[in-house]
C-alpha cells in the first residue's frame, strides 16, 4: 500500500511540473459587423475582392445579434440570412511556438471562419459551442484579420427543424482565442 501511495505521489509532483500552459482571452470587443454579402473574408487591395471600409460597417460587441429589434418592429417575420463579423487582433511574436484557436460559444447557425483571407473552418449547428484552429493562418507580430460569416438562413438539415422561436442570427456567445503549447489535450471535442 505504502508504494503504490508514493508511485501515486511521484506522478502527481512530476505531472505538476508539466501542466499545460494554456493562455486564453476574450475577444468580445470592438468587432465590425455587415450585414448580407458573400466576399467580405478576404483582405484588402485582393484581385476580384471588394476592400473592406470598417467605417462602413456597424462595430458591435459580442454577443451579439441582428434580429434584437425584430420583435419590437411591425413586421412579421424576422431576418434570416447572412451576417459578417470581422476583427483584427494582434499576436504577440511569443505565442508563435503554440497553437492558436478561436473558440465560439456559439453561432446561430451556420459559421465559416477566414483567417487572413484564407478559411480555417465552418461549424453547423447553432446552440453548440466549437473551436476552430487558426495556427496555419496565424501572423505574429502583425496583425491578422479575423472573419465569420454567419448564416441563420433555414436548412432541412440542421436542428432544430421546426421551433416556436425565431432562430436568431449572429455570434450569440462569448469568442474567446486560445493558446496552447504544440502537445495539448483535445480542443475539436465539440467545442471542448
């Protein structure tokens, strides 16, 4: 009993040297907002590509929706469709030996995640959380441009089907970007 006790102790003290360092913040302000399009990813001054004016866009923090006032107007229906959201967020040059991520709380209801003008991932399904790695996209010591297109549009294909609500659109939930060192547990776990 008394060695198993300090084969237990041994690796407690040596796993205690070795915790995970994991940096995490969130990045709820100062975002930009657009509503509709299909182009508004990529970066500036690219061939074919409209340039983003921020100016022109509305600059929310999240969360954040644009259906807020569809119950307080006369019409009938609610908006359903596409959204943009697009920050630029600086990365420190000692982050550059970890992987990045972006994790959502949650994003009603289809969400497709550009990096630098370059897509790093899509999530379906809007009451679910989901973590989108960026490293391979990622710029340090610069900054890099952040844009998710979200689409509340209906689809026969994504729960829920049929609801008493409206199915409001936008980043609806905390986003958070995550550091982690090269070996680190799981992150893709459904938003774990």
């Amino acid at each position: 009993m008394k060695s198993l006790f300090l084969l237990f102790l041994t690796i407690a003290v040596t796993n205690s040297g070795m915790s995970q360092n994991r940096i995490e913040y969130s990045i709820n302000d100062n975002w930009k907002f657009h509503v509709g399009g299909l182009a508004f990813a990529q970066r500036a001054n690219v061939k074919g590509y409209p340039i983003p004016v921020d100016e022109l866009w509305e600059t929310v923090s999240i969360p954040h929706t644009w259906n807020a006032d569809d119950p307080f107007d006369d019409s009938e229906s609610y908006r359903r469709g596409i959204g943009w959201y697009r920050k630029n967020i600086s990365l420190s040059e000692n982050l550059k030996n970890k992987k990045i991520y972006l994790h959502f709380e949650g994003a009603n209801q289809v969400a497709d995640v550009y990096v630098n003008g370059a897509f790093a991932g899509s999530h379906k399904g809007g009451y679910t959380a989901f973590t989108i790695d960026i490293s391979k996209h990622s710029r340090f010591g610069e900054e890099n441009l952040i844009a998710v297109k979200v689409d509340n549009s209906h689809s026969n294909v994504i729960p829920p089907l049929s609801v008493g609500f409206g199915l409001y659109g936008g980043i609806y939930r905390d986003v958070w970007l995550v550091a982690t060192d090269l070996v680190h547990f799981g992150m893709h776990n459904h938003g774990s």
